[in-house]
C-alpha cells in the first residue's frame, strides 16, 4: 500500500456533444457499437480533490442534485484508481455542477475522467494512458474520450476505441436543454432495440474517413445523423421544430446529442448562433440555453494545483 500525498487540486471537466451518433447491433455483453463524432464543449463542471494521507481509505464527495450516491461516477472513479494502484487515505470530491444530468452531454463521464486524471497526476502518474483508458472504460463507456487529449474523435466499439480529429476552431454552438426532461442512457438504448425489432433495420454509417472528411466542411454541408431521434418520445415535438427552424436557417446545423435530452446547434457565425436563439425564444420557455462561445479545443494543461 502507498499513501496518497497531501494535496489539492482542482480542474474543468468539459461537456461533450455527438455530432454524429450512430448506433449498431446490440452485443452479447449488452452494450451497443457506436460510430461516432464527438467534440469537447466550452461547458464544463469544475472537480476539486483534497488528498490525505492515511492508512485507510475513505472516499467522499460533496452531495450532488439528482444523482444517487450509490451511482456517482466520481467515487467510483476514485475507488477504482485507488484500487488499482494501491493507495490508501482520504479522498474528498468537490463537485460544481453546471452540465445538466442526463443530456447527453457526458458530465458524469467527464467528472469521472478528471477524478481519474488528477489523481494520476498527484501521484506522480503510476498509470499510463492505456491503463488510464481502460479504468476509464471501467466506470462509464464515454469516459475513454475524455482522457483522451483530443478535443474531438471519431468513436468507435462501446466508445472505447478513439481516434483524434484535426479540431476546427471556427465553429459556435448552441446547447438546447429542456428543462427538467432527463433522458436515462440504458432506457434509450432499450427503447431503440425495441423499435428495430418492430423491423426497423439498422441502417449504415459513413466510416471513419468518410466522417472526418465531412467534419472539415462546411457545417451546412453536415449529414450527420443520431440513431436515437427516432425514440425522443415526448420529447419530439419541441425537436421537430428546432429541426425546421435549423432547415430554415442557411449556414447551420443541428442534432440530438447522445441518447438525448439535449440538442446542439452548431454554425460558422456566432451571428447566425444567435438569430436562432431568439427565435427558440419565442418558440417555446421550456429550454435552457447554453450559448458556447467556441467548441473547445482541448483539456490539457487545465489542472490547477492549490
Ligand atoms: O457505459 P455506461 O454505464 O455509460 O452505459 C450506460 C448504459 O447504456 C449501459 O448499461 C447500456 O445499457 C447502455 N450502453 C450501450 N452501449 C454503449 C454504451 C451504453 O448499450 N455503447
């Protein structure tokens, strides 16, 4: 056993969204392969860890608004570090919140990556990448993208296979949030498995290439798609009509990220960002808006050490 070190560090753990969400056969494991594009955020949750150490271990996190304890993707990612690496004495987690809770922008998973990264880092980074990606794998199956050092990868397997993209540094985006409508990730997974066996068949993807390569066109070029719009449920109505208000307005694009409940207009022009906004506005009162300045770039140097 080795003791933690004394510290306190602090970082952002950035959202994502799924620009292309392609979703295949079911495995014998019961987790899906995926095809997809995902893109780091300027929307993040801000983890902080204080270290001591002791001979035991004790794991603690600050208690976080609709997430049940027995489920939070930060302690399990700290227990599995600690387990893995043999290191033992008081792990305390802040987290402030800001990613809204099933949106399909990978909080949970991100929260876990940082507690992942910083604890590796305090320790003098006993574990490499790849042992890093596979405990990351371990807690969550987004969680491998971001310990990655892409901001952007083409995502592959159960989201465990990444490949990084050239990020663009041109584009805006706007993240629609309806208010309190969660969507839980295994429930969508099922709701689609039951709409393909009604004979819905599944139906391809681009491959890598081909995606990377519409990724630096222009966004009004875009042909992405998200598998789960199709099962949005009560949600559909309020993505019907971003998806004409995006069909009605040159130079942009829009999706469902992930197994929803978010939706994320991208364009060249923050301009354009913004005429959309008003007119969500006047559509409807029920959604949070996130504004994103830029796509984020990427996630490394952020750590704070105090
Ligand atoms: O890996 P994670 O815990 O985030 O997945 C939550 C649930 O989403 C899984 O239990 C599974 O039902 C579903 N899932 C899936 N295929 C994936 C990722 C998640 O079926 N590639």
């Amino acid at each position: 056993m080795v003791m933690l070190p004394s510290r306190h560090i602090s970082a952002p753990a950035y959202a994502k969204v799924n620009l292309h969400l392609w979703v295949g056969p079911r495995r014998d494991d019961g987790y899906h392969t995926i095809a997809s594009i995902f893109q780091l955020i300027d929307l993040a949750d801000t983890v902080s860890l204080t270290l001591h150490p002791s001979p035991d271990l004790a794991i603690r996190c600050n208690p976080l608004q609709g997430v049940d304890p027995e489920h939070n993707t930060l302690v399990a990612a700290a227990r599995l570090f600690c387990g893995q690496t043999g290191r033992v004495g008081t792990v305390d987690i802040q987290c402030e919140k800001r990613i809204p809770l099933q949106a399909g922008l990978g909080g949970g998973s991100s929260d876990a990556a940082t507690v992942l990264r910083l604890l590796n880092e305090a320790c003098g980074n006993p574990l490499d990448q790849k042992a890093l990606l596979d405990l990351g794998a371990r807690v969550g199956s987004d969680v491998p993208f971001f310990l990655g050092t892409s901001a952007v990868a083409y995502v592959r397997g159960r989201g465990e296979l990444l490949e990084p993209l050239q990020a663009r540094e041109d584009l805006y985006a706007l993240v629609v949030m309806p208010v309190d409508k969660g969507v839980s990730t295994s429930r969508a997974f099922a709701d689609l498995d039951a709409l393909r066996e009604q004979g819905q068949g599944i139906p391809q993807t681009p491959d890598g290439t081909s995606l990377a390569a519409r990724y630096a066109e222009k966004v009004s070029k875009w042909d992405f798609f998200n598998n789960f719009r199709p099962v949005m449920g009560e949600l559909a109505p309020l993505y019907d009509q971003l998806d004409a208000l995006v069909a009605q307005t040159v130079g942009c694009f829009g999706t469902v990220s992930g197994s929803g409940a978010s939706y994320c207009i991208v364009a060249e022009s923050q301009r354009t960002i913004g005429i959309i906004k008003t007119k969500i506005e006047r559509i409807s009162h029920y959604v949070c808006l996130y504004c994103i300045k830029c796509l984020h770039r990427g996630h490394s140097g952020d750590t704070v050490s105090l």
